[in-house]
C-alpha cells in the first residue's frame, strides 16, 4: 500500500498544526554527542521522594481504578486549601477544582468548552505556544498585547467581544510576572467583554522576588491553572487543576468524562503528598542560576531580567532558525526558537533549568556566538 | 456573585453534551446502604502485583518526566509484536503505534483529527455511548447498522460518502462479537467509500468461546484501538493504544503534543510489564460468571449470550428509566439504561465483573423483578 499522507483526509482544524519546535531540539539533542541543552522545559531536579513514595503506597494500596471526574475528594480539598493559604482566593472550594491530566489537558478543556468558531482571544506577548494552537483548532481569532502593556493600552479591546484572555505569569517564554496593575486591567476588561480571563500558573512557585499575584485572589471569576509537572518535577505524570466558577467546573467536568475520564490515580494521591512538600531550595537554586545567567548575558544581549519560571527570551540580530542552526553547528548548543512564542524571527529562548556545568558552557557558547 | 449557568455561554460543540448515565449510577452506589451494583464497567480483581511492582521500580528510578510523544521506545516495540503475535497483524511495527491515556483520548484524537462538520459515520449498535457523543461535538452525522447485521445489509451505505467506521467487539454494552464475514465486509465498506475503519478492541482478552479476530489482520488501513485498563484492571492508570497507517499515527501524535503531551510515564512502564502477564485465570473467572447469569436469567428475560466483554445487554418490557426507578427502590440494585447505547428505551446493561455473591444477589433480584 502507498502511503502518502494525500491517501488521508485529516479533519480541516488540524491542518496546519505543526510538530512543535521543542520537540524538535527535544529529538535533535538525542542525535548529538554531548550537546549543551539550553532547551528543556522542565525541571532538572527529580520528584521529591516523599511524592514518589506516595506514589509507591497508592500502586501498592491497589488505587488502580477510575477515580471520580473531578478528582479524589482528598485532592480537590487539599488544593482548595492551597488556593485559599497560598494563593489568597478565599472562595476556593473543593467543588469550584477539577483535577486534570496536566495544563495541556486543561487548555484541551477548555477551549473546547468554550471557544466557537469565529470568537476572539486576547493573548499576552510572548505567549505559551499552545494558546494560538487551540485557537487555530477551534476556529477562533487571536489579537495579541505586549506584556509591557500599560492599563491604557487595552482601551483598544475595551468594545471588542473577547471571548478568551488568556496569559502565563510567570511567563513562558519571558520569565515576566504581571503586576498587580496589569491583572486588575486585565480583570476589568473581562468583566467590560464579558470574556473568560484565563490565568496560566504553572510556574507559579518559580518567583524569585516575591512578586507573583494570582488574578483570581482579586476577580473571582477569573479560571485558574495550576500544574504540578513543574513545580514538583512530575512533567511525566500528568497532573493539573483548574480553578473556576462553579457552572464552568461542571460543563469542564461534564467534558472530562468524554476525554481524558479522570486524571491518573496514582499521581492523583502523590498530588496530595506533594502540596506539602517545601519546594524553597530548588526554587533558591533557579533564582542563582537566574541571577548568573543575567549578569554573564546582559552586556551581549538585549534582554529583560526573567523574574519568574525557568527562562530568558534573548534578542538576537540574526533569524532564529538561522542563529540556532549555527549554534548547533558550532557550539553542539540546542536553542528554542522565539517565533513559536511572538509575531517575530529575532529572539531566542533559553531554559536555566540545568546542572550548573551545562548552563557555564551554554552561557559561554551564547557569549562566543554573540560576538563572532 | 449569582452563577446560573446561563452567564457561562458555553461553546456550541458541548451544548447537549449529557453526564453519563454510568456516572450517575456510580454515585448512586455511593450514597446506598449495601447496594447490588451490576452497573461497574471496570474489572473487580485487583492489578497484578508484577505489574504494580513495574510502577514502583519505575518510580523508585525517577520516571517522573515527559516520555517521547508518541510513547517510550520499549512500549512501543512491545506493542507492535503484541499486535504481530497475538492479533495477527503482520504489518504492525512500533510506527504505526502510538500510545495514549487511555482509550477515551484515542477516540478524542481520532475524532478531532478525523471528522468535519456534516461528516457522516455509521457506527454499529447497540454501541459504546461514547461514539454519539464524539460524533455530536464534532458535528458529524450517525448512521446505525444493527450487530446483528448480514454483509448484504451494508448496500444501503455503499454510495455514501462515510468518513468513519466504527464498532466495539467484543461489544460493550452486548458482549457481541462480530464475525469475520461481518469484519470483512465492513473493511469491504470502508475501502469503498474511503472511510476510517475503526476497531474498539479494548475488550480483545475477555473473548469466551475463542470467536475474537482483529479486523486488521486481514485489513491493512484498519486503526485498531487496543487498552490496558479492562484486561489489567488499570482503569485508573490511563493507557491504551492506537494501531494505523503511518501517516495517520504522525497526525494523531502531532495532535497529542498539543493535548496530552504524552501518556503518563509510569503507566507506560506498567504496560511493558502487563503484556507479559498471563490473565487467563481471570478470563476463566468471568467465563464461568458469564455461563452462571446466562443460565439463571435466559428463562426470565429475552436476552442474547454475551460471547466477551463483561456484560449482558436485556431486553425489558418497561421503559429502562422506569426500571432502574424500581430495581434501586426495591431491590437496591443498580443498573446502567440501554437508551445510552440503542436508539430504544427497553433495555438495561448488568456487568458481570463482580464478586460471586454481589453477582447472584443480583439476579436473584433481576429474576423477581422479571415477575413481579
């Protein structure tokens, strides 16, 4: 049988949908010899082991079956409370959390949930890669705003009917955290819209000067995510929550039951364990990190000092793919490009989520490719 | 804040979209003092302990992040000669496996990638209630064919433009298997009118009488959908496996990047181990639960025998809503409805994976219900 990919009708949203660039430096770094990864979007540090005990305990207590939808009741209350102790939302309830299979699954959610055909997102720039993705799938239109963007700079979108915003702070790909007049701009306008103000936290205990504010502590309609994958190194094991008003719960929960069923069992019980493991060394060791990173780039690069997550986004005057065609080739360093974060060809993405050998060589490397 | 649900406008796709009947006979089992549940859709013994060993050594080694998208290498191989060995597939080779979380996220894949608005499917019944629902959010439009169908049946479809072809066998909600006059001439169908052949064989194991085939052994464009969660009782676990062209498993792996990401990474570990496990003694457990309801129910309803999967599909003279109302209230007996499986309001589903006594509590009740 021939196979050309022609022999296929694949559905019209899917089309166009790419192989993702990370991935892509994800294959490229298993096929160098001892490559400087600057690439990798997660954690270099393993699961704490009280988590993998838990999640040792769990697989031999037999919690092998189909959880509830929404998640083991211990779950969802042990994340209310976090919402409520270190998120300061002080309407968080159990019923207002769905525990999901990761963020991914949640942006699958949702966007299936509420996006039609035709509806417009607003999205904060540079912005996660996945965000336009599912508003290419679900037919919906993508404005964007600088993350620099002042209060008054949405006065623009004020008559627009927004459907979606939608942000990361901590940022990926910029480390940027919003500040608080930013996330009360942004509120404002979804209430004005009458759009889903959807507020991206992965990265949320990745905040080196204290200067993180959940949306949702202020705006109680906001819709929160929360991911474990990062914080507690679990990318792997696939779990996540969503904080919302109770009626989009349901219909999110209502959508589970025909997707994903329920989030992993196990990982649910070691999701427990890990919301109370303390996480403030290996957030000490990034802030380091963070800080060497800055200080050995920022007379080669024009670059903004990340504040959170496990990034710098780096201007360079070549195109991305060209610059990092040539890092690998002379350096064997593996890069991000910026265009799948940001309407331009001319910045990368680091990650100094790395063992301090790696990250020397790679900030060396940038500095040589910089000036040569 | 007031939270009707009409201030949350939902997307079109979901409107409709109903919370299973099968949940809600879960929760009823919550809230019964000493209930009859023949209503669980998930296999009563407990994991095998070497399976479960497999997560904790996984565990232990620190597994915990993102695998390749498309599954870890070693599953992947072990999958296609699970395909080559024991469903006689010749052409399975671990490119044309993708692995997913859990067979409800192959059918949200394979949906999403598959199916444009007005798409027509013709799926046979009775059949899993999650295909209508899939086929709604996608917008498609079903046409049925009975299980019971001759390969001259099919003629009425032969000149229609079908996009996808869909069955369970063993079948959930009726334990039918199609034979392979009936397989052939639905792969005959597909070819004709280009359609994807869909084949749900997550029931493949729970085969009484030796009667399973998998329509890809003899039909090469087949994708083939095959879980971990039935056989191994890790319903919980989320891992399952898609078998199809190349070009069909690239889309679908693309896709999942931008959903799931990948399957949890200690299920993955798990299923390597699982496909070494020998579950006949389980199997033999549920055929002789199979003869036992057969024998005792066959005088009392009309009722075909089940040939795999753990179910009886039973004909009523009720409506099944009215009783379900009846068996709960006066038996404390929980059943699944029909009408979520069959266009006909006059049959219920019993599970017979249950403990012995719970199994015959249970058709003792269904016989007096009979002729009361």
């Amino acid at each position: 049988m021939s196979q050309s990919t022609l022999e296929y009708a694949l559905a019209n949203r899917i089309r166009g949908l790419n192989s993702s660039a990370i991935r892509k430096a994800f294959e490229l770094a298993g096929t160098l010899k001892d490559p400087i990864n600057l690439s990798i979007g997660q954690p270099h540090f393993p699961c704490p082991e009280n988590i993998i005990e838990a999640g040792v305990k769990a697989l031999r207590e037999g919690k092998t079956a189909y959880t509830l939808t929404a998640g083991i009741p211990q779950l969802r209350e042990a994340l209310s409370l976090k919402y409520r102790k270190e998120n300061s939302i002080p309407y968080a309830t159990p019923e207002r959390v769905l525990v999901t299979s990761g963020i991914s699954s949640a942006f699958l959610l949702l966007f299936n949930a509420l996006l039609n055909e035709g509806d417009e997102c607003l999205v904060v720039s540079p912005y996660f890669l996945m965000y336009p993705e599912y508003i290419k799938i679900y037919g919906g239109k993508m404005h964007t705003i600088s993350e620099n963007f002042k209060p008054g700079d949405l006065a623009q979108f004020r008559d627009k009917r927004l459907k979606i915003i939608i942000f990361s702070s901590p940022s990926n790909p910029t480390g940027t955290i919003l500040n608080k007049e930013q996330l009360t701009s942004l509120a404002d306008l979804a209430e004005r819209t009458g759009a889903y103000l959807i507020s991206d936290e992965i990265y949320e205990k990745f905040d080196y000067d204290k200067q993180f504010h959940s949306v949702g502590s202020f705006y109680e309609k906001a819709i929160t995510l929360s991911g474990f994958s990062k914080t507690y190194s679990m990318t792997g094991l696939r779990l996540a929550s969503i904080l919302a008003p109770e009626p989009i719960i349901k219909a999110l929960t209502t959508l589970q039951q025909y997707t994903l069923v329920c989030a992993p069992s196990v990982t649910q019980w070691m999701g427990i364990e890990a919301l109370k493991t303390d996480m403030s060394s290996y957030i000490a060791d990034y802030r380091e990190k963070r800080d060497f990173v800055y200080e050995n780039l920022k007379d080669f690069y024009e670059v903004k000092k990340s504040q959170g997550a496990f990034y710098f986004f780096l201007k360079i005057k070549d195109r991305d793919e060209d610059f990092i065609g040539r890092a690998v080739k002379e350096k064997g360093l593996i890069l991000v490009p910026g265009y799948i974060f940001v309407d331009s060809p001319n910045y990368i993405r680091i990650s100094f989520a790395s063992e301090w050998d790696n990250l020397k060589r790679g900030v060396t490397a940038l500095r040589e490719l910089a000036v040569a």
